[in-house]
C-alpha cells in the first residue's frame, strides 16, 4: 500500500467482531446483488452494477475482528478508457480496538488519484464505508446498492452523475 491509496477511516462503538462481521456481509452495505462468499480466505464473489462496473474479489486474507483482503480480479469499468484500472488491487479492511470501540480503516491500494477512476470510484468508496457501512454498525440499515437500482440512479446517489461520461 502506498500513501496514495484511496483511504477512508470510521470508528464504530462496535467490537471488532461485530465489525469484522458486518464488513463481511456486503450484501447490507455494498450490493445485494452480490454472488458468492466472502469472509474465507479463497471465497470469492462477483459484484456488479450492470452496464457500469463489475468485478470478481477473493479473499486472500482474513483475520477475524483485526484484519481483511480482497483482491481484485476480472474487473470491468465501462466508463473510462482502461476499462480493466482495478484489475490486480487490493481492498482492504484494518480494525483495531480503541477507547470509543473499533476503528476500522479501508484501503483500495492501487486506487490512486492518477488513475481514471480515482475521483468517481473515491465519492462511491467514501459513501459506501462512511455512511452505508457506518449506517449498517450504528443503526442497522446500510445503503446498499439495491436489486432495484440502476448504474444511473447509482451514480446520481454518489453525485458521480456529471463526472461519468459515455464511452464511444
């Protein structure tokens, strides 16, 4: 990782289990459109927002309530030129326990403010941690992307509309 990477940081009044936990359930925070498993090193799912982005994570690593990796593979962005910029990363979860309850610290390492998709795919990534998975620890509801959703209405939510433009 380097100091480049996209990182956002929220702290829970949660135990790191609990925490370790609810990042493991993608489908209350992420998407429900989510395909497969996640929280075993060698699970693996495909995420997808049809027309816009999908990409298959494994697990490569995974520490219950300190640490979790996903690694980026078969990824697909239709809205900018390298369409495969997230292919080879690493999104990863740190959690550690604090005074007011976990800390938990995401990383996409190899998404990086000289990449296409920094600003668009940063505003989704800093919405979905901070307000989704926040949402999912302190309230219980997250704000996943919905079976219901479009890449439209997806990006209008993460005031990505006016940044995406069409590809030829």
């Amino acid at each position: 990782m380097s100091d480049n990477d996209f990182t956002a940081t929220i702290t829970v009044a949660k135990t790191p289990d609990e925490a370790f936990a609810a990042i493991n359930n993608v489908w209350a925070w992420w998407s429900e459109t989510i395909e497969g498993s996640t929280g075993t090193v060698g699970d693996s799912y495909l995420f997808e927002v049809p027309g816009l982005h999908r990409c298959t994570m494994t697990t490569t690593e995974s520490i219950p309530g300190e640490r979790l990796v996903w690694h980026v593979t078969d990824s697909h962005l239709s809205f900018i030129a390298d369409t495969t910029e997230w292919e080879d990363t690493d999104v990863v979860f740190e959690l550690t326990e604090n005074a007011e309850g976990t800390e938990i610290r995401f990383t996409h390492a190899g998404l990086v403010p000289a990449g296409e998709c920094y600003e668009v795919c940063a505003n989704a990534w800093g919405a979905y941690i901070t307000s989704s998975l926040r949402g999912l620890l302190t309230t219980g509801e997250g704000d996943p992307f919905r079976r219901t959703s479009t890449g439209e209405s997806e990006l209008r939510k993460h005031g990505n509309a006016d940044l995406v433009k069409p590809r030829p």
